[in-house]
C-alpha cells in the first residue's frame, strides 16, 4: 500500500498541478502572440481572410471545444482533485506532469500524450518555414484555441474543487 501525503501537501500538488499545466499552455500562447502580430503588419488580402475565418471556426471547435473542453481540461483537473487525496511525494514534486498524464496513467493515456506531443512538436517545426502573414494567421487559430483550453482547465478545476467531479475519470490505474 502506497503511503500518501497530508492532504494539505495535496492541496498545494493540485494547484501546483494545474497551474504547471496552464503555463505549458500559456508559454505557448506568449511564444505565438510575436507571430501573430508580426503577420497582422503585413497588409491582408481576401485569400488571408478565406483562410483565417474557417480556420479560426475549426481550430476553436477542434481544439477549444472538443481537444480541451471535452478531453484535456476535465482530465487534467479530475487528476489534479486525484492528487489531493493521493499524493506521493513524486506526484507531488511533478504535479503538472501528473495531471497532463505523463505518469501513473493508463497505458492508452500515456500513448495518447506522447503521440500528441510528437505530433505538436513536428507541426511547431513546420510551422517555422511558413511565411508571414500566413504564419500569423494560423498561429491566431492556434492561439485561440490554446487559450480556450486555459480557460477550461481552470473552470473544471474550481468545479470540481467545490466537489463536482461525478463525471470526470482521472485514468490512474490504481
């Protein structure tokens, strides 16, 4: 039987969870914000805008809505409320990793990120040989979708802090 820490070192791991989680996102965020305002000096034309409306529509849909809101962000706040009650010093010390489900998680979870983060890493690189304002408009789409996914993951976490959490799998396979 694992021994696990005070719930107050539980509390401290869960913030620390999702406020790690969030920077991750918000690092992103900061890094592409230069990219879009360097494409937006450029003078748009209409081909600039066909692309940009229909690829902010998806990217908010396909990352905001149901990549964040309907996976990531209730996952990562369900492992976060895990954490309170069940916290070991290593989930503790790597709470944001916890919660993003590098570890202790089911076998498909841990696939799942890493195929993610494989693929975000490739699209980032591929992204850099884009010229500007193309680049500055997909970096928006992305940008809006990233934070969407912030917002998210912090309205779960203070949903299931007060103790609604019925619906949300933490996938730790324990």
């Amino acid at each position: 039987m694992q021994k696990y820490l005070n719930p107050r070192i539980g509390n401290v791991a869960a913030i620390w969870g999702v406020v790690g989680a969030c920077s991750v996102l918000g690092f992103a965020v900061f890094r592409m914000i230069g990219h879009v305002n360097e494409g937006f000096q450029h003078t748009l034309g209409w081909q600039h805008y066909a692309l940009m409306v229909p690829w902010l529509f998806f990217m908010l849909y396909s990352e905001g809505y149901k990549g964040f809101q309907k996976g990531y962000s209730p996952r990562v706040a369900a492992r976060a409320n895990y954490l309170r009650e069940r916290s070991t010093l290593v989930r503790a010390v790597f709470a944001p990793l916890f919660c993003m489900g590098f570890f202790d998680s089911t076998r498909k979870r841990k696939i799942v990120i890493w195929v993610l983060l494989l693929a975000i890493t490739s699209l980032v690189v591929i992204f850099q040989f884009i010229p500007q304002p193309w680049r500055g408009v997909l970096d928006l789409g992305v940008v809006l979708g990233l934070t969407w996914g912030i917002l998210a993951t912090l309205y779960f976490m203070v949903k299931f802090w007060f103790g609604d959490a019925a619906d949300a799998n933490p996938e730790v396979p324990e």
